[in-house]
C-alpha cells in the first residue's frame, strides 16, 4: 500500500506562484514514478509534470513548461511542484500519483487540492 498526502492548493492571483507537495508513505520501492494531474468538470485528466523515482528523468505538459518546475525530496520521499506564472487556465483540482511497476496493482491517488487562479 502507498498513501499520498497532498498539501499547498489555494487562491492566487494571476501571475502568481503556489507550491504543491506530495509525501509518500508504504512500499515506496513500489513507485516508477510520482508527478501531478489536473481536472476541472468535464474535461480530461491531464499529466502536469511527473518524475521517475529511479534516475529523476521529468515529462511536463507543453502548456506549463517553462512555469512549472517539479522536484523531490527522496529521504522524505516527497515531491514538490513550484508553479509560477499562474493563469486562470491552470484552475483545477490536482492530483498527486504514483504510478507502480505493476499493471495489477496500478497508480495511487492523493486526495486531490484546488487550485484556483483568479483575479
């Protein structure tokens, strides 16, 4: 089991900045790689920025590259997200994952944060 434990959502103004964590705990030899989602009503869940556990490799969304930037901690086996630059069409609730190297056992979910960027 892994459990995910989100913090640092809230209301910005555009052009703004907010930082995101995400602390793992469990079988963390488990995880291929940890990074974020976004989702806002009716609309497809989308990979913000991910992280491979092993090695630290990095994948981005076209549309926050260049704003967003995604590390981690791995003694304390958190990862960060710091957004800059925010704009309201980064508004969504987001969902920090861990993807395992099982198909059988799958991604774990954190319990996700709203983001809103709003003047």
């Amino acid at each position: 089991q892994v459990q995910l434990v989100e913090s640092g959502g809230g209301l910005v103004q555009p052009g703004g900045s907010l930082r995101l964590s995400c602390a793992a705990s469990g079988s963390i030899f488990s995880i291929n790689a940890m990074g974020w989602y976004r989702q806002v009503p009716g609309k497809e869940r989308e990979l913000v920025a991910r992280m491979f556990r092993v090695g630290g490799s990095t994948n981005y969304a076209d549309s926050v590259k260049g704003r967003f930037t995604i590390s981690r901690d791995n003694a304390k086996n958190t990862v960060l997200l710091q957004m800059n630059s925010l704009k309201p069409e980064d508004t969504a609730v987001y969902y920090c994952n861990a993807d395992t190297y099982s198909p059988m056992v799958g991604s774990y979910w954190g319990q996700g944060t709203q983001v809103t960027v709003s003047s």
